[in-house]
C-alpha cells in the first residue's frame, strides 16, 4: 500500500480528483501534510468523511514500537514501522539551539561494516522516498514535546541512520527532493551520510549541491579500511579521495570524515598522522566517534585519553576535529541495535 508521502501534490490532486473532490482539498491536504506536519485527525477544515477514506486508502503508516529515551528527555531513539512492513530506527535529538532527527535509508545494511549493528543485519529492504521523509516529518511532529531546554523545532536532518543511503540512490534523492521541497528543509540543514559509494558523490553534488556531505572513513589506509569497511575494497581511498574533491569543486562545501574510535583498531599515532593529510587535502572537519559496543562486535571505544591524543595529532597538524559528544549510550545508541534486539524478541 502506497504511503500519502510518496504522493507528489500532482498526484495526490489526481488521487483526489477521482474520488470526486476539487484540486484545493488536495493542495489544503498536502500543505497540512508536510508544512504542519499534521495527521488527518488534526485536519478539522476537511471533512471527516474524507479524513476517513485517506486513513483506509492513503494512511500516513508511522508507526511507533517502541521508544526510549536518555538526556533527560532531549534524546528519543524510536522503533518505528514505516508504511506498514518496513522496521528502522529513527533519532530525534534535541540541542540546546539546534532540533536534529537521524533517519535510516533502508532496513538492515549491505555495507558489511562488522562494528556496525546495522552492517551485521545484512540488507533486507530499500525505504521509499516518502518512507524516508515520513521519519523527518513524524520528528517535526514530536519536536514539540521535546524538553523546554532545546528549540522544540526541527533544525536539519541527517540521514546517517539504517541503511547506506546511496545505494539506495534513487529513493534517497527522492527525499531529499521531498525534504527541501514540499516540506521546505533548508539544503544546508540536510546531510547525507556514506560508506565511500564514489560514483553516487559526484551525482549527488550534481543534483543538490548545497546539501551537506558526511564520509565514514574509519582508517587512513586501504588495508585497515578493506577490513573495517568492506566497500573499500571497490572504491579505494584514492577513488573516494578523488570523488570527494569532485564533490567540493562543485558544491564549494567542506565535507565531513566521521571516524568511530576502536580500541587498538583505528586509534593510533599511526592512523591519525596518515588521516591529517588527508583531510587536510579535503579541507574536511574531522568527527571522531567513541564507538557504540555492539554485541556482534568484540571491540570496545578508545579510551578518553587516546581519543584526546589522536585529536590533538589532527589539531596539531592544522585539521579541524571535533570529538563528538555522544548521545543515548544507555539507550541502545548504536545504529540498529533497537532493531536487532526487537527482531530476536520476536518482534515483527
């Protein structure tokens, strides 16, 4: 069954149109829709005989789980069941001046990354574009029930949950369209998230060039990297390296390298000396992630004290690096965990 997200207002006015009813309902559906993020139930200038038949044959299909919560409230980690088959995770994070929803891509992963909780459930299915998008209005939605220390208004977007987003190319620019269109996200309020996928890089400077760019390196070198992130093994690092200045000519951006901190994995002097020069090439910003321990994973994160040190070899050698401040490790943070633990309870 078709989710009313996946309807561009052409399609929804046909759809309605067939049912009988002018092309303002359509446009006053759609507006409500994406703009206010409502449900039909909180559409009372349409008629409930109306609001009735789009639940029965065009529903919204977000539906919640599961949830947990940590920082107080900020963080909500939701299982959510998208357009009625499709299992993911969805992160709403509320900052001090900034509301941020994380949204998955696809259900499970072909990635192979082992850390990855995600990686580990293999790929089971590919999210719609509406599906996507559905997950950042369902956050626009609940941002208002976020605590009174955060904005309670959805601030951007960042598709870095379930899924590698451009192997799922078509139906992730698709969101993006829907995102930056008729739900009117500001392109430099919208990230996208990828493994090294070289070729979909470029097209996706092509198509949305003020879009922002997120690269999960995780090792400095190919034969470490093959190992944590299989893909590598088809777009080494000097393909992605080359993609990624592809995507800085034409969208004038600086990108972003997320490296996930593992114990004596990825964690040395070694590593860090051999990722400054490459960021430095990429005038990219350095993210680096203590990593979220996954029972399929035997690795633990880095030490505090080595997170520091590696920082401050990038720090000194003239990068720019954040170390991020991670949210929800009592909430089963890492990306499809929730997931997994929901599935081996029997859950469907």
């Amino acid at each position: 069954m078709t989710t009313v997200y996946d309807l561009t207002l052409d399609e929804l006015t046909e759809r309605l149109g067939a049912w009988g009813e002018p092309p303002f309902r359509a446009k006053q559906i759609h507006r409500q829709l994406w703009h206010r993020a409502a449900t039909y139930d909180r559409m009372p200038d349409v008629p409930k005989r109306l609001r009735e038949r789009l639940e029965a044959e065009l529903p919204i299909q977000v539906e919640v789980l599961e949830e947990q919560r940590a920082d107080r409230g900020a963080t909500r980690k939701a299982l959510l069941r998208i357009g009625g088959r499709h299992v993911i995770e969805t992160v709403l994070m509320g900052y001090g001046d900034r509301v941020t929803v994380c949204v998955s891509t696809q259900t499970g992963c072909a990635m192979g990354c082992g850390f990855c909780a995600t990686g580990q459930m293999g790929l089971r299915n590919n999210l719609t574009a509406g599906e996507i998008a559905a997950q950042a209005v369902w956050a626009k939605r609940e941002a208002a029930a976020l605590p009174a220390s955060t904005p309670r208004r959805l601030s951007s977007v960042v598709f870095m949950g379930m899924g590698e987003p451009l192997s799922n190319e078509r139906h992730t620019f698709g969101a993006l369209e829907r995102l930056t269109g008729q739900m009117g996200m500001g392109d430099r309020h919208v990230t996208v998230s990828t493994v090294g996928v070289a070729p979909a890089i470029e097209r996706l400077a092509e198509a949305y060039p003020q879009v922002g760019l997120a690269v999960s390196l995780h090792a400095s070198d190919d034969g470490l990297r093959n190992e944590l992130v299989p893909v590598n093994r088809l777009w080494p690092l000097a393909e992605l390296i080359e993609a990624i200045e592809a995507w800085r000519r034409v969208t004038r951006r600086r990108p972003s390298i997320e490296w996930a901190m593992i114990d004596r994995t990825n964690d040395s002097d070694e590593q860090a000396e051999r990722l400054a020069p490459i960021a430095l090439r990429l005038r990219a910003h350095v993210n680096l992630i203590p990593l979220n321990p996954t029972p399929g994973w035997p690795s633990e994160p880095s030490p505090g004290a080595r997170i520091r040190a590696f920082a401050s070899i990038l720090d000194d050698a003239g990068v720019a690096v954040t170390i991020r401040d991670t949210r929800g490790r009592e909430i089963d943070a890492a990306c499809g965990q929730l997931s997994l633990e929901h599935e081996r309870a029997g859950g469907r």
